[in-house]
C-alpha cells in the first residue's frame, strides 16, 4: 500500500506541478503569439526559449517544495516536520529566486525579461503558500486511507479470529457426541466398533484439513457427510434414514466446512429416534438454498437447547459468506437453510 501511496502521489505532484507553471506563464503563452507591440511594451522582450525557461523552472520549484512537504520531509525528521519542511521550503524561494535571476540572464544574453525582480519573491512565496496547502490535503488524505486500510485489516483479522475461534468450538463438540455413540457401540459389538474407529479417524482427518479452509465444495461435504451418517447408522440401524436431493450441478458451490454434519447431529441428538419412530433426514435445495429437514420427535424429559451449534453455524456464514442461516420450526417439521455461495 506504500508503494501505491508513493506512485499516487508522484502522479498528483507532476500534475500539480505542471498546473502551476502553465497557469503562472499564461500571459507570457498568449502574448507571444499575440501582438509584437504588445509583448514589448508589456514583457520588454519575450521568446520561446524564455517562455520554456519559466515554464521549467517553476515547474522544477512546484516539484521540489511538494516532494519536501509530503515525501521527504517524513524521511528527514522525527518531530516537528511540518515547521521544518515549512522553513526549507522558504529558504528554497530565496535560492531558487537568486538562481533563476542568473539563469535569467543567461538565457536573455545578458538581459532580463522580468520587469519587476521583487514581484518574482512574491509570486515564489504565493505559490509557496499554496503547495504547502495542497501538499498538507494531499498528507492528510493518505493518511485517512491508511488508517481506513489498518482498520479494515484489523477488522478480518478479528473475524478470523473469531472463525478459528467458532472452529475450535466445533470439534470437541463433535468429538465428544462421537465417543459417546462408540462407547455404546463397544458393548454391542467389538467388531463394528473398529470399523467405526477407522470411519471416525478419517471424519477427523477430514475435521482437521478443512480446519485450514473457511468454505468446502459441496460435494467435499456430501462425502464427508456419508462418512458420518455411517457412524449414525451403526448405532440406529433402520431407525435413521437419511434422504438426499441436491441438483449435481451445485456441487461446486461452497459451504462452510462441517454445516451439513451439524445439522444431522442436531437432528439426532434433539429426536427421538426408534422403532416406533424412526428419525428421516431430507437434504435437498432450491435456487439459493441448501435446506435440511426433520420430522419433529421431541424426547420425553428433554432438556431445552441453547442453540449454540446453531448460533456458532450462523456466525461462521455471516463471517464466510456475509449471510445468515434461516430456521423455520412449525407443529411438524424443524427446517434450516443453508445459503450457497
């Protein structure tokens, strides 16, 4: 961003630069195209070569005091840099006034086409006056853009933060629903309980590589999540279905990682889930959405939840993707939708 700084203002010291020394020799422009007379009695005497002279020269004065005032001045001084950029830029109208009378001179042969020498250190010190102004603006307006960008930056690094930190509340929730159903599992049968030891190791390899991504592909998700309905199924049997419906060409489309898993285990962990009632899981989609849909089954003496997975999932969307969740809970059916990217 320095460096574009640097070029920007480069760019509006030239043209600042260039403004000056033509609008300061306009009369000299016009009337050496003008009348003859004109030019005499007005200027004495008046070439091209003067008139390029001026027009360099000012442009050279215009160039140095804006460099000293917005660039160089920083470099030169840690305190009070506006005073001494504001002190060299005088003692520069001295010394370029003083020198621009000899290149005068010179480039006249011998003469002058300066009616008035002293008028010149006034017009020096005006113009003076009015490039510490501008370069002052100029100072004040890339600071404002730095400050706007360091806020900027300091706002995504909050909110990555605040993602790795949502992160890390995930997966020792989905750790600890995960032993809890091996636990069972173990009992029942030794042998399915390794392979479900093998399936969680690879859930968890996967946790852990998309732990490094904001956004999986759908499809990353869709296979993860046929993982880990596996896992459900172990315990469940027939009890847990789980119906999916998303059009293949969304498959590309990004989702935070983990949001379909979420939702399953919401599902099954707030259900009743048993022969009687068994618990289906419909994922499907429409035009903007990702929608997970569940049958209400309410267990006996149920705690009241506090939603945090759900809030989490929000708040990684609003983070990720600038948007948010929808839940809808009617007699019936509890439904989210996930918005796609």
């Amino acid at each position: 961003m320095q460096a574009f700084l640097l070029m920007n203002n480069n760019k509006l010291i030239t043209i600042v630069s260039i403004s000056f020394s033509l609008l300061v020799n306009i009369p000299r422009i016009v009337f050496l195209f003008g009348n003859t007379d004109m030019v005499v009695n007005i200027f004495l005497e008046i070439s091209i070569t003067d008139t390029i002279f001026r027009i360099i020269s000012l442009f050279g004065f215009c160039f140095i005091i804006l460099k000293v005032n917005i660039e160089w001045g920083q470099n030169w001084f840690k305190k009070r840099i506006f005073i001494k950029s504001c002190a060299i830029s005088i003692l520069m109208v001295f010394l370029w006034v003083t020198g621009f009378r000899i290149f005068d001179v010179i480039v006249n042969s011998g003469g002058s086409s300066t009616l008035y020498p002293r008028l010149n250190i006034f017009v020096h010190l005006f113009i003076m006056i009015m490039l510490l102004v501008i370069s002052t603006t100029i100072k004040l307006n890339n600071q404002a853009k730095l400050d706007a960008i360091e806020k900027e930056q300091l706002k995504q690094q909050n909110l990555q933060n605040e993602l790795q930190v949502l992160k890390n509340q995930l997966n020792p929730h989905f750790l600890f629903n995960s032993l809890n159903s091996l636990s069972l599992l173990v009992r029942e049968d030794q042998k399915a309980a390794g392979k479900f030891i093998n399936k969680l190791s690879v859930l968890y390899r996967y946790i852990l590589q998309s732990k490094e991504r904001d956004l999986v592909s759908i499809e990353e998700e869709l296979k993860f999540l046929e993982s880990y309905v596996y896992l459900i199924e172990q315990r469940y049997r027939e009890n847990f279905k789980i119906n999916i419906a998303i059009d293949k060409i969304l498959f590309q489309k990004k989702i935070p990682s983990l949001a379909l898993q979420l939702l399953v285990e919401n599902a099954v962990k707030h259900n009743e889930i048993s022969s009687n009632k068994p618990l289906v899981v419909t994922i499907y989609n429409d035009e903007r959405n990702l929608i997970v849909k569940n049958k209400i089954q309410e267990k006996i003496g149920q705690i009241q939840s506090t939603h945090t997975g759900l809030s989490n999932l929000n708040n990684r969307f609003k983070l990720v993707l600038n948007k948010e969740i929808t839940l809808k809970k009617d007699e019936d059916c509890f439904i989210v939708k996930l918005p796609i990217s």
